[in-house]
C-alpha cells in the first residue's frame, strides 16, 4: 500500500521581518499571509485526508513567536487529529530549556522531535514506516553530521529522514552528504533550504511556502509525497499568495521620462505587478534632465509592492548646448560632474541633483 503525506519546512510563523523597503504595516501584513499559508496547509490535510503531516523545521520563529501563537498552532494541529504531525526542529526554532514548545499542551497526534544529541527513531507499525530525525538545541550550528552517518535502518521498512540540513559539507548547518545515505531512506525530506529543491528522486527540499524575500525565486507550496517501498513520487503544489521577483532594466541616456516609465511599468505581467513583491534593478545611463526620483514615484501606482536598485549613471545628453544657462545652477552642477563615473561620485551627484529640484530634503 502507497503512503501519502505531506513535507513541509520553513515555514517561520512569527517571522519579524528585516526586509529593508518594508513598512511596519507591510511587515505585518506579510506575517498574516504567511500565517494563512499555514492555514491553507491545514486545510489541504483536513480535504484530503492526508496521513502525515512531516515538518523538516522552522516551523516557527522561537525568538519571537508567543505563546497565545503556539496555542493558536496547537489548535489547528488538534482539528486535523486524524493526521499524524511530526516536527523537527531546526536552527530558527531550536528544541532546548529555553523553547516554549515545552510549555504547550500539544495534542496527541502531535509529536516533537526532542532529540538533539542521538537520532530519534519513531515507527508507525500499521503503515510499516520507521521515520528519523534529529532537533537542533541552538541556532548557531550544529556539527551533529556523524549522527546521520550511523542511522541504521531495517531494509524491510520503509525508512524517511527527516531532517533540517544543509548538503554542503563546509557548512555549519549541519552539513550531510546524501550519498553516504542515499540507500538507507525512501525518502529525505529536507528543510532548510527556501527554494524548493529536487535533490534526487527520494529526496527533495521542500522550500518555504511563502517566499520571504528577494532571494527566494519560483513558485512556494508543500511538497506531496506518495511513497512506497523503494519508490518516492513527489511534486510541489504551490499555495503562496505573492511571489518575490527581481527585474531588470538597462537605461539609454536617450531614453524620455515616459519611456522609462513605460519600461518599468510593462516589465512584467500585470497580474504579477498588482499581486507580487517587484524589485527593479536599473542599470546604465539616465539623462541629467530627468528625475529618477519622480519616475519611482510614479511607478508605484501600477504595483502591489515596488522598490528599485539604482545602479545607473548620469550623463548629460550628447547633443545638450549649454548657452544662455551661465546663471541657471544646476546646469552648472551637472557640468562639475560631466566625466565623472566614479560609483561614490555618482551617488553624490544623484542625491545633490534631487536636492537641486527640491525633491529631496537632506537632514
């Protein structure tokens, strides 16, 4: 018989976010969509009858999430009782005296990897599933790699690690090399890692389900595994609500206000511009007649969520005469730094200009 459940990590309830752009109200709101993605993973379980729900770390932020959170986390654990829940702990919510998941009263199906220094063997007989884990105590490192190494499994069972792990071995994050294992496990389900990561056919890194920054590209779901004895089927089903997506443009000194603007605004899809998290990098030449600022500033109203990385330069037009300007200062600023390519000299001309314009107000 096939087993179904689903894997799952990162998901970081209680995140506090440090994304630089961010707004406290965006902050927030992003903390409640990710706190739906959780929902939604529930609910998936509760419509389709899932029998395990295996969760590779992170579940929360142990250093901000409360404890009215966890009894929150706890009661939508209990509404899917039929489902047996297990869950690693992992660098963001490492399991030691200082934990608040010691202090909730977590329903039955619910089961804590507690183990932080030997593996932790746990079998469910009716389905012949022998599942092993190791929780992190702190959120620093974890060297604790040998402890994989020497898991020994029944051959006769069917064998899942699950573990928060990087799989590289200069790392401190408990770094394992899958090829000294990949014969013991029918399936490794990861954590650890954001993006979703096909690792080999039995193993898989299942990413966050909502992305939590930039960094994080495609598409963010759970992963749902249909596993028997020496075959692991495996796919994403994406849930998250917004993506993060970077774009890039390369400016002409050529280029007109409207046509920068129009590049900005039809760098993308319109359904991505009104419902994802869009950083633009711009790059190349802006003519010193324009204001990059007022373009920005326009842009925003066609998108969810912008900001932009400015890695472009200033030059003034080839063809500009400057006559009958001797006594108009900021054609005579823009000449001081004509040849100047300078990144620093650059920056400096940037934000002088903008104060020029009055756009800007330095402090």
């Amino acid at each position: 018989m096939k087993l179904k459940f689903i894997h799952t990590s990162d998901i970081h309830l209680g995140k506090k976010f440090d994304i630089k752009h961010f707004s406290l109200k965006e902050r927030e709101k992003r903390r409640q969509e990710i706190w739906d993605a959780f929902d939604e993973i529930i609910k998936i379980v509760k419509t389709e009858k899932i029998q395990y729900l295996f969760i590779a770390g992170d579940l929360t932020e142990g250093e901000y999430i409360n404890f009215k959170s966890l009894s929150k986390i706890s009661q939508k654990f209990k509404s899917i009782e039929e489902t047996r829940i297990v869950i690693a702990c992992g660098s963001s919510d490492p399991y030691n005296i200082n934990s608040l998941y010691e202090y909730i009263q977590w329903p039955q199906n619910v089961h804590f990897i507690k183990n932080t220094d030997s593996v932790e063997k746990i079998y469910f007989p009716e389905d012949n599933l022998c599942l092993y884990s190791l929780s992190w105590d702190n959120s620093v490192e974890n060297g604790k790699s040998q402890l994989i190494y020497d898991i020994s499994v029944d051959e006769n069972k069917i064998n899942v690690l699950l573990l928060n792990c990087e799989l590289n071995e200069d790392s401190h994050m408990l770094p394992v090399n899958l090829d000294l294992i990949k014969n013991k496990f029918d399936y490794c389900a990861l954590g650890g890692r954001h993006n979703f990561e096909k690792i080999r056919d039995n193993a898989a890194y299942c990413g966050t389900p909502e992305p939590l920054g930039f960094n994080e590209k495609d598409d963010h779901g759970i992963v749902k595994v249909t596993l028997e004895k020496g075959n692991a089927e495996y796919a994403l089903q994406p849930i998250a609500k917004r993506k993060f997506t970077t774009r890039n443009i390369n400016l002409d000194v050529s280029y007109s206000f409207n046509k920068i603007l129009d590049l900005i605004k039809f760098s993308g899809d319109t359904f991505s511009n009104i419902k994802d998290y869009v950083r633009i990098t711009l790059t190349g030449t802006v003519n010193t007649d324009i204001s990059m600022e007022e373009v920005e500033n326009e842009a925003k109203q066609f998108f969810y969520y912008i900001e932009f990385e400015e890695n472009y330069s200033y030059k003034n037009a080839e063809d500009k005469s400057y006559d009958g300007n001797e006594f108009n200062i900021i054609e005579s600023y823009k000449l001081q730094f004509e040849n100047h390519q300078d990144k620093l000299e650059q920056q400096a001309f940037k934000l002088g200009l903008e104060v020029l314009r009055k756009e800007k107000v330095v402090k």
